[in-house]
C-alpha cells in the first residue's frame, strides 16, 4: 500500500510512455537503417523473437551504470567501488583501476558478518586449512563433512524445528524444493509479490498457481475456498495438497508478513504453509530466530520453513527446516541434495561460528549486542528518513527500507547523484518491482555506527531534495511545536 | 496546490506486461496525452481544430491497433514466452472481458469520433476515415473477438 501524490502517478506514466515512444521510434530506425544489410543467419531461427529485449535494449541498458556496479572490498559498513566509464552513452562499462570509499546502504548485512569477524574468521580459516574450499562432491557421494552433519543440526536447534537440510545456493533452495513437495494435481497459492525464486519453482512443480493480494489474510481465505470448492481444473476432482508460500520480510517493501493471521486461515482448511525467511532469519527476533519469534508464532504450525544465510550469516546457501520425515524424503528426492555439489565447508564454518555468536555460545554477548544495534539503527533511520519527508516503506524493526522514487528519470538521478557523494545504494526498476513503484533500497547493518547513519541520512536528504522525492510534509522539529504551544 | 494523494494498492496481476494498467491515473493521463498532442497538432499545422481532432484520431487509430492488436507477446524474457501469442489487448486482465478498463478504452474511440466528426461538420473525406477508425477498433475489442485471427493474419509467431 504505497500512498503517492497524483500528479507523481500522472507524470510517472507519461514519462514511461515517452521512454517507450523514443524506444519504438529508435527500434524503427535501425530497422530502416539495417534494412540493407545482409542478415545472414544461415537457417538459424532468431535469438529474440519480437520485442523481447526490447525493455532490456531501450530502457535498462540507458542507465545501465547504476546496476551491476562491481566492488573491491569486503560488504562491510563502507564499501569500495569501482569506478567505470563509458565510451558509446552506456552501452558498454569499462572497470578502472580505481575505487572510491562509499558508505554501503546496499549489501544485505544485517549482523555485520560479511566482514572479518573476531570469532569467525580465524574458525573459517582454519577450516579452509583442513577441508579445502570445495569437497568436489555431492551430498550423497563424499560430499557430508562433519561440518555439514554439526550445521544442519545447529539450524534446526535454532530455528526451532526437528530436522534440516543444507543446499550450496538459495535461489536453488526455493526452485528445486517446491517441484519436489507438490506437483500436478496440487495447488500453490502464493503472494503476488513472492521472490522470482518461489516463482521459479512454482511454475517449474507443474502444480496450478494462483495468486492472493500481497499480505492479505482475507483475500487468501477467499481465494482458498474458491479453488476448494472448484477443485482441479476441468475435472474438478478434489485437490492432491495445497501449498501457502508466504516471505517472512518481503525484500522490495521492507513489510513484515501477517503469520498468525495467515497460519489461523491455513489451519482453518487444513493446508501446508511453507514460510521463506531469506530476509528475517537472524535479523529480526529478540534472539535472532526470525518472524516466528517476533510475532509470537509457534514454529510447530508452519510445516515447512525456509532460509538463506546469504544475508544475516554472512556466507552463502540456504536450508529448509521442517519435519524429520518431510527432510529425510528430500534427502533422497531432491535434485539439488543429490546432484548438486554439497556447500563449500568454509562457508558452513562461517555459518556455524556466526550462530553460535547470535546464540551467545561464543561466550561473549556479542550476538545481543548485534541485536539490539540493527534494531536501533533501523527505528532510527526509518524515523528519521520520515521525518524528512520521504515516503518510506516497511513495518519497524526491520532493517529494510524502500525509499520510493517512483518517475523512471529519478532513479539514474538518485542513484549517480548519491554516488557522487560516496553514499552506495541499490535502486531497483521495473521488471522487479512493479512499473510505476521504483524505489531506492536501503539495507541497514548493525555494524553501521551513528556517525555513518548521520553522514547517510545528511546525504539522502540533500539529493533527496535536488531529486526531488520529498512527496510527504516535512514534520517540523519538535521544540517548534512546544514554542507554538507554549505562545497560546 | 494542495498534493491529492491517491492509494496504490500492488493489483494480483502476474503479467507485468498489462499490470501497470490498474495503477491510479492511467485514464486522466490518456486523456490528458490526447488533449495536448491535439494542442500540438492545432499549433504545428496550423488547421482547422476539426481537421486537428481527424489527425489526432487517426493517429490514435495507426498507434493503438498496433500496440493493442497487433503486437504480441511482452517486452522482456522473464515470462519465457507465456504470452507469445497474445495481443495486448487479450492479455488485459488476464483474459476476462467487460471489466471497467475494457470498457474505457472502448468507449475512448468513440468519443473522438464523435468529437472529430462533430468538429468537422460531418463532411466528406473525413468522415469516412474516422468512421473507419472507430469501426476497426470497436470491432476489434468486442468480447466475441477474443483469440479470434480473421483469415489468419497476425496468427504466426
């Protein structure tokens, strides 16, 4: 539910309609242009049919600088970047050799793990030491170190579940997980604003697919007694299972999801839930163990919860956590424990020092302090971004905030203009995000110090106000207030 | 001038392709595109505001029969063309007809019909060009004419 002035929704859509006019207009042009041309393909069908690449040609790769841009450093509060230039208006990037310290608002950092930690780092080298980066196998073959076995139990220990399972990527966790729980004759009721992975899946299971409105526990209970009173397509014969895929933070809009409302609707008409903490699990939670524990839902009554450690962990792979049965059928069913090869074991040491550091079993309280400062650092940040007049997404405590953009002109704007300044952040287009709901994301990490956060806020507001994103009055400071008040 | 603010809520619409159609403030700046490129017409060729309101119709008519019912498929890969061989027109929410935006962009072209026609004193070459103007894209958006290829023209991928 984003609130956005009306003559903003206007512009946006006419400056979209100008940017896919001149798109067409030059596409014409080449045509003519290459009309004589001799296309010689030899027989070969065409890599693109029609206009395919046509938003990826006429409108991303215009302002393609501000994608993609590659960094010389560890993610860790400040950040190198590489500085590219470009000879044909964008079409091509060549690297320099040099690099500019940013502030990073970009990285998914939540706990500060993505840079050398006291703990973890001597762990994980030592562990590079003694089993190498890769164990050139998969799962099934060679590749389960004790490492893998002391992990997997070490997840659902603090997850809160009976069992659980490692795989090397998260996206793969997603996409080759759900083909392997539900298939045709099933149906996968997700969110409409689910990651491209979930989406992946779910159209890769060859289960039927629909969709409820982003966070909206009536709208799913409707659409549930729908497909149950409609039954399979065609034959209308009782479905074989019915899946609810739902995100703990939502990644785009910084919203925590509405579990207990969504968990009461599923028990209700006796349907599995599957929860995907990409972006909660370490983050938010007063020890850390995610959506369950803040919104005070018992991880007994989701039946299968998903997690990456890319983000609070600092390392890379994903796990599923769910009952002994349901993993042990994944561990000989599922393509990605069989066929993929097992998770680099430095990255599982990494995983394993930084839960025992959010469990306190390092013997230090550095996990609570962690804690504790990405939630301060959130509230502050989002309260302060308010009170300037940006609007900004997402619910408090969580450490993701979408600023909204919303013009196509002011993302290239914000996101140079910020650069230029040595503040790093992510803006994100269309096809990610909605046409018209362009946005800057800004990550919060808890090893930002309030010097950083000031230094951040000072810049944002600056090109926030050459840019021009201020849609919301800007509060007048509270001592203000108090004079007027005190003058009556 | 005081900000209207207006509530997007994100539509549960897969196809990106047609989604942003649900957004607040795609009608008023329809409208409002038509009524300034008649402005432009009015200053650029210096005719008649009825001969304007032809030009602007028939531009209408060239630009929205082929972004609408020509083209087909959608502008980027991500949907590993699901929609290749449907038109704009027959991917509009999903697929189900008669809703209200369907209904708006008929009713559309009728109205600069009969606004150019009204304009033009009904005279003769115009009319018959915008007649036929509004005559194709009306037929073309009825709800029988879904999936329909006359002749097959425009069937192949």
């Amino acid at each position: 539910m984003v609130r956005l002035p009306y003559t903003t929704a206007l512009t946006t859509l006419f400056s979209y309609g100008l940017l896919f006019a001149f798109g067409q207009l030059r596409d014409f042009f080449r045509k003519i242009v290459d009309w004589f041309k001799s296309k010689d393909l030899k027989g070969y069908a065409p890599i693109c049919l029609g206009l395919e690449d046509f938003y990826v040609r006429r409108l991303y790769l215009r302002i393609q600088d501000c994608f993609g841009r590659p960094i010389a450093s560890a993610p860790d509060a400040w950040i190198d970047v590489v500085e590219r230039y470009s000879n044909d208006n964008n079409k091509t990037l060549h690297r320099t050799t040099n690099t500019t310290k940013c502030l990073n608002l970009g990285s998914y950092n939540y706990l500060g793990f993505a840079a050398a930690d006291e703990y973890c780092t001597p762990r994980v080298i030592e562990s590079l030491k003694k089993y190498s980066p890769s164990t050139c196998s998969v799962r099934a073959d060679g590749g389960t170190t004790k490492l893998h076995t002391e992990l997997e139990e070490l997840v659902a220990r603090f997850v809160g579940k009976p069992a659980a399972i490692l795989f090397g990527m998260g996206y793969v966790t997603n996409s080759a997980i759900i083909p392997c729980l539900i298939g045709k004759g099933g149906l996968i009721i997700s969110d409409s604003l689910n990651h491209n992975s979930i989406v992946n899946g779910a159209r890769g299971s060859g289960a039927t697919v629909r969709v409820f409105q982003h966070n909206s526990p009536s709208h799913l209970e409707e659409v549930l007694r729908e497909q149950i009173a409609g039954g399979q397509p065609r034959t209308h014969r009782p479905w074989k299972k019915i899946i609810v895929i739902v995100e703990g933070i939502y990644s785009m809009e910084g919203e925590l999801c509405k579990l207990p409302e969504i968990i009461a609707v599923c028990k209700k008409y006796k349907v599995y839930t599957y929860l995907d903490e990409a972006h909660s699990i370490g983050a938010i939670g007063k020890s850390g163990r995610g959506v369950c524990e803040l919104l005070g839902v018992d991880p007994t009554d989701v039946d299968i919860m998903m997690g990456t450690f890319t983000k609070s962990f600092g390392s890379c792979g994903g796990y599923i956590a769910a009952s002994k049965e349901i993993i042990q059928y994944l561990k000989y069913a599922c393509p990605a424990h069989l066929y993929a090869t097992s998770m680099s074991p430095p990255a599982v040491q990494q995983v394993i020092s930084a839960i025992k550091v959010i469990l306190g079993e390092d013997g230090s309280n550095r996990g609570a302090q962690k804690l504790a400062r990405i939630r301060e650092n959130s509230n502050f940040f989002r309260s302060e971004l308010q009170k300037m007049g940006f609007e900004v997404l997402g619910d408090n405590d969580s450490p993701v905030m979408p600023i909204m953009l919303y013009n196509p002109a002011k993302i290239p704007a914000f996101s140079r203009e910020c650069l230029r300044q040595n503040v790093a952040v992510v803006t994100v287009a269309f096809p990610a995000t909605p046409l018209l709901l362009a946005r800057a994301r800004i990550c919060i990490s808890a090893s930002h110090s309030r010097e950083d956060l000031i230094k951040g806020l000072e810049v944002i507001s600056k090109v926030g106000d050459l840019v021009g994103i201020k849609y919301f009055p800007v509060e007048p400071p509270k001592h203000a207030e108090h004079v007027l008040k005190k003058l009556e | 001038m005081a900000k209207l603010y207006v509530e997007a809520v994100p539509p549960a619409d897969m196809n990106k392709n047609t989604e942003w159609f649900m957004y607040p403030g795609v009608w008023t700046t329809y409208i409002l595109i038509l009524f300034f490129s008649w402005l432009l017409v009015l200053s650029v060729l210096g005719c008649s505001p009825g001969m304007a309101w032809t030009i602007v119709n028939l531009f209408h008519f060239a630009i929205t029969y082929h972004f609408f019912h020509w083209k087909k498929g959608t502008p980027f890969a991500d949907d590993q063309g699901m929609y290749n061989t449907l038109t704009w027109w027959e991917q509009m929410d999903n697929g189900k007809q008669l809703t209200r935006n369907r209904k708006f962009l008929v009713v559309v072209p009728v109205v600069l019909y009969l606004i150019a026609s009204h304009t033009t004193d009904y005279q003769h070459p115009m009319l018959f060009l915008n007649t036929l103007a509004v005559m194709v894209l009306v037929v073309a958006k009825l709800p029988n004419m879904h999936k329909v290829r006359i002749f097959g023209i425009n069937a192949g991928n």
